[in-house]
C-alpha cells in the first residue's frame, strides 16, 4: 500500500509558509509516502513563482499541480519546461510550455500525477478534459506501465467534478477537485477503485473569503465597485485528501479527508 496526501490550493504566504511548516512533521506523523499540492495561488494568490515552486518542492512535497492561474507570474513561462515536478493542466494545445502529467519513481513504484481542467465557467477554454485524460491514463498505464495515477481536476463547478471521478474510475487511483477552494464532504471509492473528491479545499487562511480579505471582498458584493483583494491573514486552515492505494492493482483501499486548522504562528 501507498499513502499519498494531496492539499488543496495553496493561497499566498500564509498558506504557503503554513504548508512548508506542516509537511514534514505530518509526513511522519501519518505515514505519508507520497504528497501532492496545488500552487497555483501560492504567490500573493495569483499564481507561483520559480522561487515558491523551488521552496515547496524542498519541504516535501513531490509534485506541485495548478490550474487556471498557472500564467499570472510571467517567470513561469521560462520556468515550466525546466521543472516537470510542477505541472500546467493537460489539455491546453499541443506546443504549451510544460507538461500535464508526470511519472515519478518511489520506493514503492511508479506513481503518476495528472492535471486537468475543467470547461464550464473556466477561462482560457480548453481541449476537452475528458478525452484528453482519458487518453492521458491510458497511456500512462500501456506505455510508462504506472498504475498509481493520481488526478488533479481544476474544475469550477461541482458537476463536472463528479461526472470525472466517474469517468476516469478504474482508470486512475484518484481524482481530487480543486480550484473552488472549499472542501466538500462526498469522500467516496467509487465501484471500479478509484477515490472520488469533489473538492479538496485550500491551505489557506481560515478568516478569509476563499482566503482573502473579508471586508474587501463583502465590500464588492455590497457596492459592485471594483477593489482589491488582498490575502487575508489569521490561523490558517490545512485541507485535503489522504489515500492508501493498493500499488499492485492501482485501486484505492482507503479515503479520508484531510482538514487541519493550525495554531496561530504555525
């Protein structure tokens, strides 16, 4: 069996300094083998930077995914094809800096990470998600011979999240929603072995309006003017998924939430 922890958005300096705090102690404390998180609002909340990506990496984590904010730090662009360990969503056209999947050597195996993401209300338009990592898992199970895939599905609303998981079940070991930045509670192995997650949350501060500031953001609705919204600030929140998959066949045994709420200064 192979443990592997995903976190769920990581938004700006609190989430991320929390993140990099919390990941080795965790690590050893509940028997992770392999982690995973988005960073795609690590930097000020828009978007990572060379830098970031370089301190996530070191504190544990393996991979990092994104999503839609992949391209808000301009150094990215430059950056992507360098690190393959951070990865942009798959389905953008052929030819785009950076890869959608990755295969990584553990002392358990091979493990594969894939990013998608979602059409509906989502902006750049994509390929389509569902034949582009259909194709993806195949290839990754026939060619590289991986069969502990975990998937990353940026995804804004909760429908096309779920009609994934279905999709790719039996195909991937898990598919984890992000980008909405909340968690949701439908934890699930579906029928052919593969966890299902609608959302996975944020690591980030837990006072917050999806992590940022809440009087700026009330503010907004209220009036309709524009402003900024900077990242909030307070305890941070840790939230994610942790799943025991069975590295023989691929399927996943085990599913849990996983949701932290960290002293203040952690």
């Amino acid at each position: 069996m192979i443990r592997i922890l995903f976190l769920g958005d990581i938004v700006g300096e609190p989430g991320r300094k929390a993140v990099i705090g919390r990941v080795p102690s965790l690590k050893r404390e509940r028997e992770i083998d392999f982690i995973i998180a988005n960073g795609e609002n690590s930097a000020a909340g828009r978007g990572i930077t060379p830098k970031i990506s370089i301190d996530l990496l070191r504190c544990g984590i393996a991979v990092l995914t994104s999503g839609d904010h992949i391209w808000d730090q301009k150094e990215i662009v430059d950056y992507l094809p360098n690190e393959p360990r951070l990865l942009r969503p798959i389905n953008y056209e052929d030819g785009t800096p950076g890869n959608g999947s990755v295969v990584l050597e553990t002392a358990k195996g091979k493990v594969a990470v894939m990013n998608g993401q979602g059409r509906t209300f989502m902006n750049p338009p994509l390929e389509n998600p569902f034949t582009t990592m259909e194709a993806e898992a195949d290839r990754l199970r026939e060619e590289e011979g991986v069969k502990v895939i975990f998937v990353d599905f940026h995804a804004e609303t909760t429908s096309e999240s779920i009609a994934m998981g279905w999709h790719l079940d039996g195909k991937v070991s898990a598919v984890a929603g992000t980008h909405t930045h909340v968690q949701t509670a439908d934890e699930k192995i579906l029928p052919k072995g593969t966890a299902h997650l609608t959302d996975a949350g944020m690591c980030g501060p837990d006072v917050s309006v999806l992590g940022r500031n809440v009087e700026s953001v009330v503010w907004r609705f209220k009036t309709g003017m524009p402003t900024r919204f900077p990242v909030a600030k307070g305890q941070v929140r840790l939230c994610g998924v942790i799943v025991d998959v069975d590295e023989e066949t691929g399927k996943t045994i085990a599913v849990e939430r996983y949701n932290e709420l960290l002293p203040l200064g952690s």
